[in-house]
C-alpha cells in the first residue's frame, strides 16, 4: 500500500465551537479548558467509552493522546506492529464492537481493543473484478462491518481516485468501487467528508458541485436532497495554491479560510451534521437522513468563533471542539483550547441556537 506523507494527513475534521450568549444566572452546557499539553498537529480524533474523554493523533510527534474533558492529557505507548518499523499512526477510526481501527502512514491497520491495545491487523491487499486493489486511502470511516473510504484503487496500470468500500470481517477482501471522483484537494487537507450511521454510510463528493450521498451495503450511493440551496456552496471554490509540502502549508490554509465551502460532514444519535464556512464564519445544519429533511433554521445555525481551524469529537455525551491557530512556517500551529458541549444541547441547535456564554 502506498506510503502517505504527513503533510498529506494534516487536520482532519475541521469544526467549530458553539458560543452564543446565554443568561449569566443559567446553567450553560459547555464549558472551555486549556490543554495542558499541547499537540503539534492533529490528524485524526474519536472517543472513549469508558471515560468522558478523546484520542487524537499527533503525527509530528507519533503519538497517540488522550484528552479528559478537563484538557488532561496522556501520551499512549507506541504500538509496535513490524519489528524495526517506526510508529507512524495517521487516522483511528470507532469500530462496531467498541474498540477501534488505527492506520499507519505505510497504510497498516491495526484492529485496537476498547483499551487501545493491539489485538490483530486487516489486510486490505486482495484485488477486485477489475483488478484493483486498495492503493492508498486518504480518509475514511468504519460503516458497521465494512470501511467506507475515499482514496486510490490501483490496478497495477493505472491509478483512479473513488470512494469504496472495503469489507473488515474474515480474509482480505477487495474493494467495492462506489463513485470515481478525480477532485482530491479537499480530502488531502483533514477535513472529514465521511461518516456513518451504523452500516451505512455517508459523504460530501466535493466535485465542482458538492452533493451530500448515502450509500448502504450492497447498494448504490444516493444523493440526499438535503443540501443547502445557497449558490455559494453549490459551486465549490477552487485552490490557486498547491499542497506540495510543509512550506506551501501556510498559504494553502490561509486560501481555505478565505472560502465559502463545506467543511465537515458528522454524525450523532441518527442524525448528520453538516459543517460550512461562510465569509469567515462558520455554520452547522443538522439533517434528519431518514426524512431527508435540513431541520436548522434557513442559512444554518451561526456558530461564532475565533478558530482559524478545528477539529470535533461528538460521542454521546458530550461533543469536544478543538481550537486551532493559523498554520505558520514550518506548519506550526497553535494548538491550546479545547470546548466540551452537551450533546443535548448540540441535538437542540436546530431550535436553540443559544447555547453557550459569549467569550
């Protein structure tokens, strides 16, 4: 499996806080802390069960950290898979059983317990009617059984750039090709464009005009009309920089934070969660898939921040957001707050968008 650089990785699952103002006397279900270690970058983050707390990737360091909802951290030890091979993890991802699947950056999964500890790996070599095999994945989730990717299928003559689906259980499986989409750039900068809800999953193709889709097992993707019909996010920006490395990082970030564009697609208690950019803003609409239905207000659910990026964690108690500076030289990054909010509360946006004290 082709080996992915970590420039490539970057932030996954850009997001941000929720903070318009609420009576001073009212008991509010968010709360900010500082992270009492700070993470370098954050490729990818999911939670824990067995405690209100999240684990995130930081790449640059090849760690794994824990973050409880009050900003304590705790760094994993490495997990070693090949004898003399480096610890590079680059995404995780919840598995139906409750424990977790862990990529590598030489494309190594390893099959996590609810402990974090190793219990076996997936291989995803075996080659489909058309001879392609799984080349690299560039995000992905676990959909029940199965993972439900966006990356390179290879057929050892040529490469195409789709989203699929990969079975997990028993030997290696080949890969189920569900839509080719040539327009990479938005899934090489960490954004999440995939999740699911119990086996079927969902995504954002951010081709020229972004489409929100469901694909369940054994069938073919559907396009939800459940979309928000404003014309700026129906024609997708294009970048005029190009991510070649950590040097052209700043000002490829600094193009993204300038666009009118879906950020994020989440899940939740049935229901998704679709993150925009507007003019600097952001903007969260909650979708109902079974009725196909935005139930947000017209033009989204503001959700005023300062974050020049984000990362978000929903579990099912509380959903965590962590707040991100510029990407600087070097692709440095400020990474120090986190916000925790009730789930509740999130459910709610649709109708209560004041959720949480102004900063």
């Amino acid at each position: 499996m082709d080996t992915k650089k970590k420039w490539i990785v970057l932030p996954l699952l850009v997001f941000a806080s929720l903070f318009p103002s609420a009576p001073t006397n009212a008991a509010v279900p968010c709360h900010e802390v500082k992270l009492k270690e700070q993470p370098l970058w954050v490729s990818s983050a999911t939670y824990l069960d067995q405690e209100q707390a999240i684990v995130l990737i930081d790449p640059f360091r090849n760690k794994l950290v824990t973050f409880t909802e009050k900003g304590e951290a705790k760094a994993l030890p490495n997990i070693q898979v090949k004898k003399g091979v480096e610890f590079e993890p680059t995404e995780i991802s919840r598995t139906r059983s409750g424990g977790f699947l862990l990529e590598q950056a030489d494309g190594t999964l390893t099959r996590l317990d609810r402990s974090l500890r190793p219990v076996g790996t997936v291989s995803l070599q075996a080659k489909n009617a058309q001879g392609y095999r799984v080349g690299s994945m560039y995000q992905w989730k676990v959909a029940g059984d199965s993972i439900v990717a966006y990356g390179a299928l290879y057929n050892g003559k040529q490469v195409e750039l789709a989203f699929f689906r990969v079975p997990l259980e028993g030997k290696s499986q080949p890969p189920e090709r569900l839509m080719a989409l040539a327009d990479s750039d938005f899934y090489l900068i960490g954004q999440s464009y995939i999740t699911a809800i119990g086996d079927t999953a969902y995504y954002v193709a951010m081709g020229k005009n972004p489409a929100l889709y469901k694909v369940a097992p054994g069938r073919k993707p559907v396009a939800l009309k459940a979309f928000p019909d404003e014309p700026e996010l129906r024609t997708r920006p294009d970048f005029k920089t190009r991510m070649t490395g950590p040097n052209s990082a700043p000002k490829h970030f600094a193009e993204l934070e300038s666009f009118n564009v879906v950020a994020g697609l989440f899940a939740q208690d049935g229901m998704l969660y679709l993150l925009v950019r507007k003019a600097g803003d952001w903007f969260l609409y909650q979708i109902d898939p079974a009725k196909d239905k935005i139930l947000s207000p017209e033009g989204g659910v503001r959700l005023p921040t300062t974050a020049h990026h984000l990362t978000v964690v929903p579990s099912k108690a509380e959903w965590y957001f962590i707040e991100r500076g510029p990407v600087e030289e070097r692709q440095q990054q400020k990474i120090d707050r986190m916000l925790v909010v009730d789930s509740a509360a999130i459910a709610a946006s649709a109708t209560l968008p004041n959720l949480c004290p102004t900063k």
